[in-house]
C-alpha cells in the first residue's frame, strides 16, 4: 500500500493518540523518557563519571564551551529531529508537511496524508535511528566532550519517548492501516 490522501472506500477511524490531549498517555511518556535518561546518564557515568569529567574541563578552561555546547546542541537537536521526521514523510510520498511546537512538544506532521503501517513506522523512528548512528560516531570521534555528546543522545533516545511509544502501539496493529499523523495527533483507520 502506498501514501494516500483520500482514505481508501471502507476505512473508518478506529483509534487517536493524542499525546498533547490525553493525560495519562502524556504521563506515561514523559514517565518513559525520564528513565530513558535516567538509565543513560547512569550507563555513562559508571564509565566516565559527571564530576570528574567537569573537574578535567575547568581544568582545561573548557566547561564553559562545554555546557553552552550541551544546550546550544540540544536546541538544535529539537529542530533537527522534527525535520528528519518531515523528511521521511516527504520520501514516503507524503505531499505537504507542517512543523510547530505546542508549548509542550516540537512536532512535524500532516494533515492530508494518510500513511501506510510500515512507512508509518519508519517516519517515527527515522530520528531516533539516524541521530542515534550520527552521534554514535561524534562519540568516538570527540574525546574530552564525550558527556557533551552523550547529552545529545540522551536528548535523542529520551526524547523519542513519545515516536517509541507510538510505535509500540502501531506495529501491534493491523498491516492495512493508515496513519494520518498531525503531529502530536495521530489517528489510525482501517477497514
């Protein structure tokens, strides 16, 4: 099945995720991505502990640069991660991507393509995938920032909780669904 925009005769809505309007799937992701960073900041600090590496860093007059680099990267991280999202529903046939933020999440999304499960799924986990493999790399490559990196990861997977959830929940249904994903909205049809 193929991106369509006009919903195939027979399909109806049969469920919504609305993560802005539902509190308790709200509650659960945001649950879901503290301890996502809560594992990773404590899988990093068994290796190089927080403390001595920002000890090494004032040392060499570079936690300054370090930490501005942390939120800087972060900001740009929240732009980057929805443009990845739109750009995979572009290659996905997608026409017409829109992008926002709502107070509480950045979202890319649609509101005139519906789209196949299994392309569906690859839109929401795109981001985490790609940025996972690009800072992956930045990892080894940056010695000495490796806590500035491992903070954009973390930023990544944890703030992926909501596109992992998503997925969860999606890749359980049905392979003739379509997914129109709004952005922080996604309503699921089927036959």
């Amino acid at each position: 099945m193929k991106t369509v925009q006009v919903l195939p005769d027979g399909y109806i809505e049969r469920c919504t995720i609305d993560l802005q309007k539902n509190k308790k799937e709200a509650v659960i992701v945001n649950v879901l991505s503290a301890l996502i960073a809560l594992v990773m900041f404590a899988m990093m600090e068994r290796k190089l502990p927080f403390m001595k590496w920002t000890d090494e860093m004032l040392a060499a007059k570079q936690l300054i640069p370090a930490l501005a680099a942390i939120v800087v990267g972060m900001l740009i991280y929240v732009i980057l991660h929805e443009f990845t999202h739109g750009a995979v529903m572009r290659l996905m046939g997608g026409k017409q991507v829109r992008y926002g933020f709502t107070g509480m999440y950045a979202y890319a999304g649609s509101e005139e393509d519906y789209f196949p499960k299994r392309q569906y799924l690859c839109i929401a986990l795109a981001p985490v995938l790609v940025w996972g493999i690009i800072f992956l790399i930045m990892q080894l490559l940056f010695t000495g920032w490796e806590w500035v990196v491992w903070f954009l990861q973390i930023a990544n997977v944890g703030g992926a909780a909501g596109d992992i959830y998503v997925s969860a929940k999606v890749s359980r249904m049905s392979s003739t669904i379509l997914v129109r994903d709004t952005g922080v909205s996604m309503t699921v049809f089927d036959a």
